[in-house]
C-alpha cells in the first residue's frame, strides 16, 4: 500500500472515500441531494460524531425533534447519541461533506502532531 492515496470525485449523489483513500482513522462522504429530498432514516450512532460542512444549497438538519437551518459555509458537528436527520430545502439541492470520527480520540492537533523537517 502507498503512502498516500489521491482520488477524483465525479459529480455523483454520493461518495464515500473510506475505500478510495483507504482512510483509517476517519469517514468522510460527499453527497449531494436535490431540492425537497431528504435523508429516508432518522438516525444516531454509538461512538462517532458528525461534522458537517455545507458546500451549497440549504436545508435543514432535525437534532432530536429541533430543527438547525444549514446554508452554505456553515459547519455542525452532531455528538453520536443524538438523533439527526438531513432534509434539502423544497426550493434548493444542498451539497455536503461528512466526516465521521469516534468522539473523544483526537489527542493531538496539528501543531502538536506536526513533524518539522
């Protein structure tokens, strides 16, 4: 195995990249969903949160019965217990990105992690 993967995404409703840059510390998808679609599940997870990054669009994320208004440039992270749901707006597609990452497991930020020279 390469010590570093390299991958294009083509325009698709959605990609995940665990596969294509054989990550192994990290989820991360890209998903695109036209206006008035929404994700078909109400859902949590055990140990992974979610952060979020709308890239276009907007829409709206249900966080145990809440509704969140997402619009481009925003960010949310979603701790793991909390039911979420991703719904595009009726008049607007919303295109994202996902990452997943167990809760609590960063110990290192990237000053602290870095390696000069």
């Amino acid at each position: 195995m390469s010590k570093y993967q390299k991958t294009s995404v083509a325009d698709q409703p959605r990609v995940e990249l665990h596969e294509a840059l054989a990550l192994t510390g990290a989820e991360i998808s890209i998903n695109k969903m036209p206006a008035g679609a929404a994700v078909p599940f109400v859902h949590s997870h055990k140990q992974n949160e979610e952060i979020y990054g709308v890239l276009s669009g907007h829409g709206t994320m249900t966080l145990d019965g809440e509704a969140v208004e997402l619009s481009a440039g925003d960010w949310l992270r979603v701790a793991p217990e909390v039911k979420r749901q991703l719904s595009a707006a009726a008049d607007s597609e919303i295109s994202y990105i996902c990452i997943q990452v167990k809760a609590g497991s960063l110990e290192q930020m990237t000053a602290g992690d870095a390696v000069i020279g």
